[in-house]
C-alpha cells in the first residue's frame, strides 16, 4: 500500500482509490478517501460502526455509484465498466447469500457461471474450490442444513471459483465458534499466500492482524490511515518485550530492584527500563537468576491500542 497521489499508469495498482466521495441525501458517507493496493496485498479495513467499511467494498464493486473522485481495479475504472471489473475480482459477502433449495455446489457453480465462465469450467472449478474448503462430503447437500461454518465456506467458494487475483471479504468470520474460525483463518491465509490479494473487513482486531499486512482504518467516513501495519504501532524508549526461560520470578525481582518494571503482555513480559541501563539490565537481572533470554524486542503497540489512539479513544494509563 502506498499514496498514490497521481500516478500517470494507474495500471500499476491493483487497486487505486483516488478522492472518493459518496453521499447519500445529504449525508456524507465517504470524504475524499485516496490510498492504493498493490497485487498480493493482504489489507485489513477497519473502522467502528458506521464508519464507511461496507460502503466503500460496495463503491468499489461497483454496486453503489459514487459522488466524486476515481476507482481502478486491475486498471478498469469501476465508473465506466462495473460489471468488467467485477468480472475480475471476488466478494464474500457479510450478509447470509444462500440460494433457496440449492446445493453448495450448485451455489458455487451459479457464481461461476454469472462471472461469466463455461458450464463446463464452472462445474470443474467448483469441485476443486470445494475440496480445497475442505466440503467434499457436504458439497451437495442442501444449504439449509449446513452449519454456520459451512454457510461461510459456500460464500468464500463462490467468490474464489472464478480464480479472481482480488477478493473483497465483509466480516468472514462472523458467527462462527472457535473451531470454524480457526479453520477459515487457515483457509484465508493459504489463499493469501497464494498471491490472491485480499482485503478483508472486521471488527476483530487480532484476526487483521494475524492474516493482514497492510491496513485502511476509516471513522466517519475520512480515511485515518493506510500503510503497514508494524508503522501504525508506536514504540516508546525504553520499553521491550521479553520472553524468558527459567525462574521468571526471581528475574523479574531483580529487574525491579535495578530499577525497573515488568507487566505480562500475552505470553511475553512487558519491561520499562532506566535510563541509562539499557537493555544491560535484562541480561544482568537474567545471569543473576539463572534464566535465559530467548526473546527481546522493542515493544510496540498492538493493533488493537494503535487503532484506539487513531480514533482518540486511547486508554490513559
């Protein structure tokens, strides 16, 4: 990701967004928004309720016109050839899209048929997304007996079938219970990996920051921020994270007692050192109790309190 000011090649961009405005009556629900995607990008969009999340996936299929500015998806200006441009790229829906008395193959392969792919390649397509969802045994069932899980993967196998290089995903992880969304965390990063461009719209924040590299954060329609996601956290001198192995106890007192303080983020410690004593002090308080560290880094924020400083709703500590 990266400003795009005005590129003379837009080509150049998976994805280039450039002063886009929407309204709805009077209501501005997108206020000159400019960022850039590049192929194989995994973007998070983030934002609370009513930010603008849904309405720029939807500005940016195509589905909803737009006021002012320009949107180029793989170099097809979405204003002038919409159904072109969404021919080439994939959208899982946050909404339950189910077809009325419709296998999860025949569902799958209707997508495939309305991107505008043969019979034949349609119903190939859809056998191989499917097995690779993991639905061989469910595939031709009725949806209106399959799971919440299944329910998503249907909707995911339909986005993927046509074999897009962008996919567009509203909260692909909503509903499900813990097993099922650790199963589409894994599907979603094995397409990630894959060199399929994704960006996906949440709520959950560790999710985006597990599967994303790069984020959007939008509030109130204005963009805060895009780039990656290690720019967003803020370090603070003297602040680190430690991962220790041995008596954790007895080092952490003996940081204390050199001056300085140790919290537990996660499964690492969270240390403020003194000025002066650097990290010096980690590997004496370490020699003195017999531990070893195994990890040391300076610590940054999480996306998580990155996020709340943007929205100027950070915790004081």
């Amino acid at each position: 990701m990266s400003d795009p000011g005005q590129p003379a090649n837009p080509q150049t961009w998976l994805v280039w967004v450039s002063e886009l405005v929407k309204y709805f009556g009077q209501f501005r629900a997108l206020d000159g928004i400019t960022f850039a995607l590049q192929p194989g990008s995994a973007t998070g969009l983030l934002g609370p309720n009513g930010a603008g999340k849904t309405t720029l996936l939807k500005t940016m299929l195509g589905f909803l016109s737009f006021s002012a500015g320009r949107i180029s998806l793989f170099g097809q200006d979405v204003s002038t050839a919409p159904l072109k441009a969404r021919q080439l790229i994939g959208y899982m829906p946050e909404n339950d899209a189910a077809f009325p008395g419709m296998t999860g193959f025949e569902a799958v392969v209707l997508a495939g048929r309305l991107s505008g792919m043969p019979r034949e390649a349609a119903f190939s397509r859809a056998y191989e997304v499917l097995d690779y969802l993991g639905m061989d045994e469910v595939r031709h069932r009725p949806q209106a007996g399959y799971s919440v899980g299944l329910k998503q993967k249907v909707k995911l196998g339909q986005a993927l079938v046509h074999g897009p290089k962008l996919v567009f995903l509203d909260e692909p992880l909503n509903g499900l219970d813990p097993n099922s969304r650790d199963e589409m965390m894994g599907l979603l990063a094995g397409i990630s990996r894959s060199g399929v461009a994704l960006v996906i719209s949440s709520h959950v924040l560790h999710d985006i920051e597990s599967l994303c590299t790069e984020v959007l954060v939008l509030d109130c329609g204005r963009l805060l921020y895009s780039g990656p996601i290690e720019r967003l956290g803020r370090s603070e001198k003297g602040r680190f994270r430690a991962r220790i192995r041995g008596d954790e106890g007895a080092f952490v007192r003996l940081l204390e007692q050199g001056g300085g303080r140790a919290g537990r983020k996660g499964h690492l410690l969270d240390l403020t050192l003194p000025d002066g004593r650097g990290t010096a002090l980690v590997f004496e308080a370490a020699r003195q109790s017999g531990c070893q560290v195994r990890e040391l880094l300076p610590a940054r924020d999480s996306l998580e309190e990155a996020f709340l400083r943007l929205l100027g709703k950070e915790e004081s500590s």
